[in-house]
C-alpha cells in the first residue's frame, strides 16, 4: 500500500471525563514530536488552531452523525516546535503535586495543547440484548423510565 514508519510514544495522557478526550505524544521517525488526540468534538473545537482545515464541513458532518445516532468523535494534531520539553517538566511537576495533583495535569495539558483538526469518525452505538424490549415493557406498566447518555442530545433522541 505505501511505507510504513514506526513511532516512539513518549506520553499518553489519560482520557478524563473532566477533559474529554485523550491524546497521546509521539517521537515520528524524523525527531518530529506531535500529540495526537481524540475527544468529544466541543472540547477540540474550542482548542482548534486558526490554520484548521474543513472546520464549518466537518461540524456539518458530526451533525449529520449525531442525527443517525451515531458516536462521533474529533481526531486532532499538535505538532510541538521546541516547546515539548517545557511541556513535559510542566506534567511531571503536576504529576508529583499531592494536593489537587488532578486538576495541575489537567491545567498542563490544557496549556499543551492547540489542534489542527484531522477529521471525525462515527460509529454505530448498539444497546445491549433486550433493551428495546425492557424499556417498552417498562413503560407499559407505568414506570416512569430515565436514560442518562454520554453524548449530545440529538445523539439520544433514536434511543
């Protein structure tokens, strides 16, 4: 198909439901250091770079996504110029802090990141055998039924 390259990961930063997403830092075989990250789409368009591509089409896409039903996803890319060392004293500073450590690796990477947008992926979300049906059944008796969802409301509406 095409050439292959391995990359070294130097950092994976944890996926929160505080932060939303997860990123990860890597070494590309040319020295090049880049985080890549995936999350829920509000959290990586506030953190979108001027230079991203495809913003207004790809925020048509999640639309169209969440009207399906589907899970969306942003997949984004910050590319560090000099800065990664800086970064990583920042984090490993914050991971050694006893009091409030979360919030000090939370406020350094906020402060690491600034994305080009690479695009969004989608996938069907299935609920689990029976569902439907216990939900209905529920319901006919008279029980009054709560779904609490992750995701967008356009994204629950189909349950």
């Amino acid at each position: 198909m095409g050439e292959e390259f391995t990359f070294e990961i130097l950092t994976v930063l944890e996926f929160s439901s505080t932060r939303k997403r997860m990123s990860v830092i890597v070494q590309t075989p040319t020295g090049q250091v880049r985080l890549y990250c995936k999350g829920a789409d509000s959290v990586i368009y506030e953190r979108l770079s001027e230079d991203s591509l495809f913003v207004e089409e790809t925020l048509a896409h999640l639309e169209c996504f969440a009207k399906e039903g589907l899970r969306a996803l942003c997949v984004a890319l910050h590319r560090f110029n000099g800065e990664y060392q800086q970064c990583w004293v920042m984090c490993k500073e914050a991971s050694t802090v006893v009091q409030d450590r979360t919030q000090s690796l939370e406020d350094c990477y906020d402060a690491s990141e600034k994305f080009l947008l690479l695009g969004a992926t989608a996938i069907e979300v299935r609920l689990q055998a029976r569902v439907p049906e216990t939900i209905t059944n529920l319901l006919k008796v008279n029980i009054r039924i709560w779904v609490l969802t992750g995701g967008s409301d356009v994204t629950s509406l189909p349950l």
